[in-house]
C-alpha cells in the first residue's frame, strides 16, 4: 500500500510565519551524556508546518481545536491541480479536477521549499470557498502556509471559511502526489484551548 507523507518535518530548519516562534528542541538529559533516558522539550507555534486552524485562531467565539470532529479530518479527500501563479488568489475556474468529495487538497505548487519562507503563495479566494461549499466541502487543504494571501490584514478567506464552517488544513506537502481521490488522515492534538495543532497528514489509497 502506498502511503503518501504530506507533513512538513519540525526542525529548526523549518521557516515559520514571519514573527512566529521558531522551532527550538531543548534536551533536558540525553542517553549519551550519562543519562538513562533521553528527554527532550519542543518550543513552536501552534501553527508550524503542517498543521490544522481552530476557529478560534480567526474568530470570536469560535471552536477551540479539542472541540472539533475528529471525523472532520480523516475520509475520503481529492487532491486538485490548480492553474495559477504566484500570488494570486484561486477561483473556481482555475480547478483542474472535480469537486466530488467532502475534503479537498489545492495542489498549487507555489511555495515549493518549506525551509525558506516565501510572500508570493497563492490562496484560496472566498468566492471559491462558496463554490466548494455549495459541492459540500467541510474542508480545505492548501500547500501553503494560509488560505489567505500574506498581504491580506482582513483574512478573508479565513473569514469565508468561517461563514461556511469549513475546517483549514494549512502546510500541506503535495508535489509527489498525483491528483486524485484518497483517503485523508490528519489528525489534530487534543490541546485544550488549542487555536491551531501540528497534525501529521498521510494519505492512504481509496478503497
């Protein structure tokens, strides 16, 4: 069976959104200093890499990321090729694929090193998040750090997502997977009071 990793590796060679805490690893006592274990803390955003919105991270009031459906994260998806450049916002013209399934992947190809952070991604615009919802999306995954463009201060298509109740799944690693239908698993942490979480997304073939 072939199982597609598309999460990002935390490392402090990961890039992070411009002002988010990088990626530190700090080893309290390690099996080759003498220790009989080794132990390690991890210091990153909630958001860092690969990694799922709560809606409480862009709205008041909103579902902190315990609260949501783990079912919400984990089915049937399609992984769309999308025709755009860099920088621009995606409308629904520019879907190479169907909209058939409940979860959808936008494979954009424009932020192809997730070790260097990149302003010219492109993103999801609200428009398209109404059209995918009328086709009964409850998710969205983009390989991007956002469903909103960098420049955009009013996150709109985070606002639209919002609107819609649709769930983010933001980092995703999708150059070697060809387009199609799969089956999702990114399951988020059970961080109480969570705004966000690092899943590890795979996908699996649609049996």
């Amino acid at each position: 069976m072939t199982i597609f990793d598309i999460s990002s590796p935390i490392s402090p060679e990961l890039a992070v959104w411009p002002g988010d805490a990088p990626v530190r690893r700090e080893v309290h006592a390690e099996i080759a200093r003498g220790s009989i274990v080794t132990v390690s803390s991890y210091h990153a955003s909630l958001h860092v890499g690969t990694h799922a919105d709560a809606p409480s991270h862009y709205g008041r009031n909103g579902l902190t990321i315990e609260q949501l459906p783990l079912g919400r994260f984990m089915g049937r998806c399609r992984v769309v090729d999308v025709a755009c450049g860099a920088g621009v916002r995606i409308v629904p013209p520019m879907l190479r694929g169907p909209v058939d399934t409940e979860r959808v992947l936008l494979k954009t190809g424009t932020y192809p090193d997730h070790r260097v952070f990149s302003r010219d991604f492109a993103a999801p615009s609200p428009e398209l998040i109404d059209h995918l919802a009328d086709r009964g999306v409850t998710l969205i995954g983009v390989d991007t750090p956002s469903v909103d463009l960098f420049t955009d201060k009013q996150l709109v298509t985070h606002a639209a997502c919002l609107r819609r109740g649709m769930l983010i799944l933001e980092g995703l690693r999708l150059a070697e997977v060809p387009a199609g239908v799969y089956r999702l698993v990114a399951l988020p942490l059970k961080i109480v009071g969570g705004d966000g979480s690092p899943v590890r997304a795979v996908l699996l073939p649609d049996a």
